[in-house]
C-alpha cells in the first residue's frame, strides 16, 4: 500500500478535522481537509484522492448525497463516519456507494485499520489473469474456474468468494474481511452466511481424496492455500 496515500476528510466539527488530520499523518497517510460536502467534491476533482472519510451530516450537502455523487465517476474507497448509528442511516450512505460506515465516537487504530483495509481491497487487482494451484485454476478474467480440466459452474457469489481469498492466498482472510469484501460492509457479522457459502464451495472445488485449497482458522476465518 501507498504510506502517502493521499485521504479526503470531510468533517465541518474543526476538533474532529484537526483530530482525523493528526491520526492520518501519524499513520502515514497524506490527509486532505474539507469542511463542507461542496467543497470535498471540488477538491477531489482537483486532486484525485486514493479514500475518501466523509461525515454524514454536512452543512450544505449530506455525506450520502457526497456519496452519491462521487461515485459517478470515482471508484476510491469511501468511508463515512457519522454519530448516527440507526440501521436506515448506514443503508443509505452504503447504497449511495460508501465502502464502510464508523460511528461516532471512534478509536483511531479502528478508523485506520478500516481504512487500510478498503485501500487494500480496492487495489487488489489479480496481477496474473489465472491463477492455478494443484489441478484448480481460476480464470479471474473470463470468470471461469476448471479443476483438472473440467469447468465447474459457480453462483457469482461463489466466485467473487473463491476470487478475494485466490488473490490474497497464502494469507489469513478474517470473516469480516470476507463478508465486506463479497457482501459489502452491512453484512460484516453474518459468519453463518460466509460458513454456508465456504462449505457450497468447498464441495464444489475439492475432489474427495484431492487437495483442501481453503484452509480455516476456527473462529478467525479462511486462507487460499499457497
């Protein structure tokens, strides 16, 4: 990841914007201010920012409406943070197209982890079109997936599933990593859904007496097998 990632705050409490500013650069991030939802979309047209922090309640415009859009023409990592934390407040910033919602008050190592975390997802783009591992490839541009030859039909959940942990394989993805990558962040703590879609997939990639390509970790989540 980019240590100067460059990161757009968009909050109009000044103790909060002075406090974002300090914990992004101290995380070595390069932090961007904004105090209105206007001037955060001029900005990041200027200066093309790699994440976005927006606050939900702006003085001009709302963080969804920022949301919105930016999106019709960015596809950098959104945050949005806010002090409202009802279910509706959350399902509106993430279909406006925000990436993962914090609540106020918030700890630092949190925000910068989540942050960390949509960077390194939004960057991880396959740096090979197929990736292969004892018998099993994974064609990530075509979408197709062949064991020993023979093409086995995935739902496109199954795939985007078998496709984050293929990219980051060999490391340890977390069941929240998981569920916000494939699901998207309302759905972070649904490890029975993520449970039911590893054992489907499973059963599907994994010949009875061949190799196991999805390791467990209990209680922690999954890794592709090197």
């Amino acid at each position: 990841m980019n240590a100067k990632a460059l990161v757009l705050v968009c909050d109009d409490e000044p103790q909060i914007l002075r406090a974002l500013r300090v914990i992004l650069r101290d995380a070595g991030f390069e932090p961007l201010p904004a105090e209105e939802g206007e001037e955060a979309l001029d900005l990041s047209a200027v200066r093309h920012p790699d994440a976005a922090i927006i606050d939900l309640l702006l003085p001009d415009i709302d963080g969804v409406e920022v949301c919105r859009r930016l999106r019709e023409w960015s596809q950098m990592p959104i945050i949005v943070l806010s002090a409202v934390g009802e279910e509706d407040a959350k399902v509106r910033a993430l279909a406006a197209g925000a990436d993962d919602y914090v609540t106020k008050p918030f700890g630092p190592r949190e925000l910068v982890a989540r942050l960390e975390a949509v960077l390194r997802r939004a960057g991880a783009e396959p740096a090979e079109p197929v990736i292969r591992a004892e018998g099993l490839e994974i064609d990530l541009g075509a979408r197709l997936v062949r064991r020993d030859g023979q093409e086995l039909h995935l739902t496109p959940t199954e795939f985007e599933l078998l496709g984050v942990l293929a990219r980051n394989r060999g490391r340890l993805m977390t069941h929240r990593d998981l569920l916000r990558s494939v699901w998207g962040a309302a759905y972070t703590d649904d490890t029975q859904v993520l449970r039911a879609h590893v054992a489907n997939l499973r059963r599907k990639i994994e010949p009875p007496d061949g190799p196991r390509y999805i390791q467990t970790d209990p209680r922690v989540g999954y890794r592709f097998a090197a």
